[in-house]
C-alpha cells in the first residue's frame, strides 16, 4: 500500500475541463470562437460567466485571475470594455439566446459600484433572454460589504451568493494577507438573507499557512453556525512559479500532505455529521438544495466554476481570461486586462487560446466528469453512445491497476468505482484517462 504523503504528492489537474486550460492553443482564435458562436442552433440554452478582475487587496494565497487596484477608474473602463464584449458575442450569435444560469465571479464582482452593476445587468438581460427562473450565482468578498450592497444585488435578480470565508483563524489570516473577522462574514451573510438572497454557499480552504487540524476543526465550527446551504472546501493551490505572490507565503509554513489529507477526512467527517451530503470532491450541500438534488439524479455536471446543476450544453464566458465551452471545444479570453481591452478597441474577440475537441476527448471528457461527480464512471456505457468500445480506454484500466490492488477503486469490467474513503484521491484517478497529461505538468497542484 503507497503512503498517503508519496500518493498525494502527485501534481494533477483540477479537471473543470477536459482537456484542461495548460492545453489550449493559440490555434484558436477570435475568428474561430466567432464561427463557433454563428454556427450555435438558436434554440440552444446558454450559461453565461462574467469575470471581474479586481480586488481591493491581495490575498498571497490566491490563484484567481485577479488584479489589485487602488482607485475604481480601472474597473469602471473594464466595464466599458465588458459591455462592448457582450455586443460583439452577442452579434455573433445572431439571436437572443435564452440564458438559464448567469454567474458572476473574479476577483471581486462587490467591487463593482451600483451604476456598473446595472450596466452590466441591462446589457446582460437585453442581448440574452434570461430565463425568468434561472440561477444567479454571484462571487462575493465579505470584508467592507454593506446592505447597499446586498440590496443591490438583489435588485439585480442575484438568487444565490457565495462566500469566500476561507480560514477564520487570526495568525492564518495573517499569514495569507487576508483579515476577516467573524463578524464581517456573518454580517454579509445576514444581509443578503434580509433581502431575499435564502441561497448561500460559503468557500473554505484548507492547507493553507499556520493552519492545523485544530485551527481548522474551529474553521469548520464556525462555518456550521452561519448555516450556509452550500460549502465549497478547497485545498490550497500552491503554485508560486505561476502565482508570483504565492512566494511570499513561506513553505515552511504550509501543512505537510500527511496533514492536508487529514483536513479532508475531518472537513467531509464534520459536514456530514451535520446533516450535509458531500458533492463529488469538495462540496457539500443540504440535502434540500439543489447540488444535492442533482447529485442524487445523476444529473451533476462539472465547469469552470467548480459543480453545478446547470444543464445548459454551452457556456458563454465573458471578461479578461473567461473560458466558454462550445460543442467545437473550449475558447478563452485573453488574462491581461490591458490586451483585452485592445482586442477590442479593435473589435474582435478578446481570445488568446482555446481547444477543439475529438471524438476521443469527448469521450475522456465524459468519463472523467463522470468520476468528479459521481466518483463512478461505466466506459461501456460512455464508449457506446459514441459507437465505440472500451477497448479505446485500456491503457487507463490498465494504469488504474494499482490503485485497484490498494483498494482506491474496484474494476468490474468496465465499471469503475472510487472507494468512498478514497473521494480524496479522485483527481488521480481521473488522471489516468488524460492523454495530455504526461505532455506536461508543471502547472498543478497537489492532489489532495
Ligand atoms: C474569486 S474567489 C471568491 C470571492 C472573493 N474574491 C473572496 O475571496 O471572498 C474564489 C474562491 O477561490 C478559492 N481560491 C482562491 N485561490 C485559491 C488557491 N490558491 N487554492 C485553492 N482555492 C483558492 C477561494 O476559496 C475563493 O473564495
Ligand atoms: S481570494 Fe478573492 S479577494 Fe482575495 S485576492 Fe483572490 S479573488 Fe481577491
């Protein structure tokens, strides 16, 4: 049997796509995105992502794509930039796309001041048909956020929030350059349940500096009493090669990987002795929520923004570094804000990269989705429906013998199933079914 720190050490993807973003190509560009959207049949349901790259202050742990500014004249020309983005998208597509879940995440979307939020929103809601009942998922920092706020964004038509909490413990939130008191947390949370926002996730992480079991055993305490409908608990991404301000966050402060796996069990042992259902690797909901619905049905889906329920086969995202998903395969916008903005003011698709996707990754796609939501996937079931065998699939079985004869997952033919002890260990078992993989992985995490 491999020690769990040797396992876990493995670096491996977080599998919001497949194949994943370190793939992409500049062979994809705005000409080819703008074909993709003219070719969408008019009836198909879209999910639109807006990204907002912009904070107050630097988290030294954060892997977002995000940019700390000092005044809101940086975030009020984005905003120009966004709308003309939608005008163009928009144009492309041709007709007024009926829209069934909108989220907006960053960075900071609650650094946007009221006249952009409803800019942004019109904008939204004149060029798309916003499904009357869709989902509205907004990201939002709790530190300075008000009931101005709050009434803001339901004014917007926000129907759920989601909210970074991370780590409440004072010397982890020093050593992350991210002061949060409880207060701010459950204030914002009281707020946005005061005017009718009922739907509230919260984001944890651990692994994080400074913390320990027993810190975190209080972070999860503490997350239990605000009573949030969804919890997301994250393990840190810890990536300084490619997130420069990461170094400032010294390894020897970091939990080992031993420590890191046992933050996962004691997350998952706690939540769920509360009465929440874990999701695929790391989330949780009420069983009356809608993530645990779906869970149950089968019908979970994995995407950029983590699990969702969305059932929209395509995804539109808009803003510096935003991702879309398209039939043809994934499209990505430019990450530096000043290049997004010069695409435009040149008016084509802000895209740098992307990726058209085979029959093969199809077919890989589905499986290792299958896995992240359902820690199960049958490669008979999923080969046939693209008139193929499993056979395809046999250098992954044959790669997931080891983790069969320690008892990871049990084969039975093409069935495959991850242990439930072993949810932590999902991303390794998916990575046996990327064929991209072994070209590169210096871009990934830990696996735990
Ligand atoms: C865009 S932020 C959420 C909204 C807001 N900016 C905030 O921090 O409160 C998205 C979430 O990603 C998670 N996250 C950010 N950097 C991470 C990292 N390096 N590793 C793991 N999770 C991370 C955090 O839990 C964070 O709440
Ligand atoms: S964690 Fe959130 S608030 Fe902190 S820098 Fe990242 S995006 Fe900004």
């Amino acid at each position: 049997m491999m020690h769990i720190s040797e396992m876990f050490s493995a670096r491996v993807p977080r599998y919001t796509s497949y194949p994943t973003a370190p793939h992409f190509h500049s062979g994809i560009d705005s000409a080819s995105y703008h074909s993709w959207l003219a070719t969408l049949e008019p009836t198909t349901a879209l999910s639109l992502y807006v990204h907002i790259p912009f904070c107050d202050t630097l988290c030294w742990f954060c892997g977002c794509h995000t940019t700390v500014v000092n005044h809101y004249d940086p975030v009020k020309n984005y905003c120009g930039f966004l709308l003309k983005e939608i005008d163009l998208v928009a144009a492309a597509l041709g007709t007024r796309h009926r829209v069934q879940h909108l989220h907006w995440g960053g960075g900071s979307p609650t650094m946007l001041k009221d006249e952009d939020v409803g800019n942004l929103n019109a904008a939204l809601r004149d060029r798309f048909e916003i499904a009357a009942d869709a989902e509205f998922a907004i990201e939002i920092d709790p530190r300075g956020f008000g009931s101005k706020n709050a009434k803001l964004f339901a004014q917007a038509g926000v129907t759920r929030a989601s909210i970074g909490l991370q780590d409440c413990d004072p010397q982890v939130q020093r050593a992350i350059n991210r002061i949060q008191t409880d207060e701010e947390t459950s204030q914002a949370i009281a707020m946005l349940r005061a005017e009718g926002i009922r739907s509230i996730n919260l984001d944890l992480v651990y692994g994080l500096p400074r913390q320990s079991l027993q810190s975190w055993e209080k972070t999860l305490a503490f997350a239990l009493k605000l009573n949030p409908d969804r919890l997301a608990v994250f393990g840190y991404a810890h990536v300084p090669t490619f997130k420069k301000h990461q170094s400032l966050i010294p390894e020897a402060l970091l939990p080992d990987i031993e420590t890191r796996f046992r933050m996962a069990e004691l997350a998952r042992d706690t939540l769920c002795h509360h009465g929440f259902v874990a999701i695929g690797l790391d989330h949780f909901a009420r069983p009356h929520d809608k993530l645990a619905q779906s869970a149950r049905d089968g019908s979970l889906e994995r995407n950029f923004q983590g699990y969702t329920t969305d059932g929209a086969p395509v995804l539109i995202g808009l803003g510096a570094s935003a991702i879309g998903s398209l039939p043809q395969g994934y499209a990505q916008n430019v990450s530096d804000v000043p290049a997004y903005r010069k695409m435009l003011e040149r008016d084509i698709l802000p895209i740098k990269g992307g990726i058209r996707i085979d029959v093969e990754d199809r077919i890989r796609r589905q499986v290792i989705e299958s896995l992240m939501c359902d820690l199960k996937a049958d490669l008979d079931d999923v080969t046939a429906r693209y008139g193929m065998t499993r056979e395809m699939l046999s250098d992954s079985l044959t790669a997931l013998s080891g983790y069969a004869a320690d008892g990871v997952v049990s084969l039975d033919g093409g069935k495959i199933t991850i242990a439930p002890e072993w949810r932590a260990a999902t991303r390794l078992v998916c990575a046996a079914f990327d064929t991209y993989f072994a070209q590169g992985t210096v871009g990934h995490s830990v696996s735990v």
